[in-house]
C-alpha cells in the first residue's frame, strides 16, 4: 500500500469555557476532538459519521487549518502541516479544499460563476488572463457545466449546479484533496445522485482523494472506501466501507445502522435501540464514552477507556466486547 496523503496522529482540540465578563476566569474544556489517529491514501474516500456534535466538522477545520491543533500531529505528503511557512503553506492551501453543505451560502450572489472559479487561481498562480479563462471553462466541462455558465451568477442556477460550482472551485487549482463537509445533504434525493456519480468520476479521471463528512450512512457508504464512526470526539470503529455495512461491531454503529432506513422494504434486522441525549463534550463520561447509552455497557465500561484493536484485517473497533 502506498504513503499516506493525509495522516492525523492523536489529534486533539479542546475549547476553553470561560465564565464572567470582566475577570473571564476559565471553568473546564470541551473536548471536541480527543484523540483521533486516521489515514488517508492517495485516490481513497474516507467517510466520516457520527452524530451532530461528535466533532467532525472540527476535525475538518483542524486539516483546513481553520483550527489549531491542542495537541497532536497533522501529516501531508509525509510533512508535519504545523512547520510550514510561506511557500509550503501555499502549496497546501491549493492543494487541500473544501466544498460545504450549502452551495448558496457558500458561493458569493455579486460574483460571476468564472470570478468565483477563478479566484483560487488568482491567489495561488500568476496565469495569464486568457489562461485562467481557459482554466475555468476547463474545470466547469469537468463537472458537466458548459462555458457559457462562466458568465452567469449563482442565483441562475440549480441547487445542484451551484454544488457543481462549488466542487469546480475546489478543483481549479489541481486540489490532491478535498474535504466534503455533508455536500449532498442539501440537495434533492434526485440529484444528490447526479453529484455523488459526478464525484466519484472525477475521483477516477483525476485521482483526487475525498474526506466526506455527513450523517446519513447510506449516502456515506455509497461513496466511501473506508468508514471512520465518531462519537464524542473519538473514533469509535474504522473498516472497509462494505465491511463496515455487512457486519458493524461497535454497538454505537449497530444503533446508527438500526436507525436508518433498510435498503430494502423486506429487509429486517435487530432491533439496537439507544437511549439518552449526546453527553456534553464539557464533561463527558469517565471510561467508555457511549457506555451510559450502551445497551451491552458492562462495569468497568465506566471505568478503564477502551483501546482501539484489529478485531479482523483493517477492522478496528474500539470496545471492551472485543
């Protein structure tokens, strides 16, 4: 197997929580990534699950460098991210992006589709103006938009067109990865579709590597090579994408597996029902963090954390049935 492209060791952010207006005295922490180690390989889709609040749009922010570490190391092409400076730190930046979940909030209504384009190759190269026009109409062929949209704003087009734009964007500037924060989640069942194929034909054309951050499993598994399953802050289980579907360990991932819709009306399988709210990642739970919410919670669930083991080849789990 080669290199990782991307590679996050023991990665961890915590918030401070303060408390006054004057004196700002600090009272605990959230922690909202603790912990994470996962791997990213050259033309792989990593799918990142979990509840809202589990930390992976924090974790997305920390690859982005829209965070800071607390602790912990972030590897690109075999390279420590926190050392780089000026030039290594541009290289970077144009080849780590970002597509988000809200194609209209994330496309700005007063610029033109080619400007909007455009604008990474304008930061990150000194091409002339008629090769970034070239550039532009390029990568918008690449996710099935004619030329002509260059000259268009974004309120002219479709939901599923301006995520067309945003992705367009995100590969103007020859991207080696792009985080995918629930990019799909917005759009109609119908053309989540049309982008998720659109997607995985780049992927294959350009040999670009995805993070693909959402909820819904289905969408998520349909997508990924590998699932990473995170709750609170940490990876619960990580295995092959189908691996993942035809045999769940963690009893969190049997809940999120039980919860969502069968692939077919005649399917069934056990129920795994979970009660409680999320705890609060301020003060979460001593040992295992899903134990108080764990129908197979034992003892010293609620004492010793578990260790992340290979229970078979490439799949981890982290829990003491295992």
């Amino acid at each position: 197997m080669s290199a990782p492209l991307l590679e996050l060791e023991n990665l961890r952010k915590y918030f401070p929580v303060n408390t006054g207006v004057l004196l700002r005295r600090k009272v605990g922490w959230v922690k909202a990534v603790d912990g994470v180690d996962l791997a990213i390989y050259p033309r792989e889709t990593v799918g990142l699950i979990g509840e809202s609040g589990c930390g992976k749009t924090t974790t997305s922010k920390l690859i982005l460098l829209q965070e800071t570490p607390t602790a912990g190391t972030i590897r690109f092409d075999g390279q420590d991210i926190s050392g780089l400076r000026a030039q290594e730190l541009m290289r970077y930046r144009r080849e780590v992006q970002v597509v988000f979940q809200d194609p209209y909030s994330s496309l700005s209504p007063r610029m033109r589709v080619g400007d909007i384009v455009a604008e990474p190759l304008e930061i990150h190269t000194d091409l002339s103006r008629q090769a970034l026009e070239e550039r532009v109409a390029e990568v918008l062929d690449l996710v099935g938009l004619q030329p002509e949209a260059a000259r268009l704003f974004p309120h002219e087009f479709s939901g599923g067109q301006r995520q067309r734009i945003a992705i367009a964007r995100a590969l103007a500037t020859n991207t080696r990865l792009i985080v995918l924060d629930e990019p799909v989640s917005a759009l109609d069942v119908s053309i989540r579709a049309q982008i998720m194929n659109q997607l995985e034909h780049l992927q294959q054309t350009l040999g670009v590597s995805y993070l693909f951050i959402g909820h819904d499993l289905a969408t998520v598994a349909h997508i990924s090579h590998r699932i990473a399953v995170m709750y609170l802050g940490q990876i619960v289980e990580l295995t092959d994408s189908l691996e993942l579907c035809a045999k769940p360990l963690h009893p969190y991932t049997q809940a999120l597996f039980t919860a969502a819709l069968p692939s077919h009306p005649d399917q069934r399988h056990e129920k795994l029902t979970i009660t409680g709210e999320v705890p609060s990642a301020l003060d979460p739970p001593t040992g295992c963090r899903f134990h108080p919410r764990c129908p197979h919670a034992m003892p010293h669930c609620a004492i010793e954390p578990p260790v992340s083991k290979e229970i078979a080849p490439q799949h981890v789990v982290a829990c003491h049935l295992y």
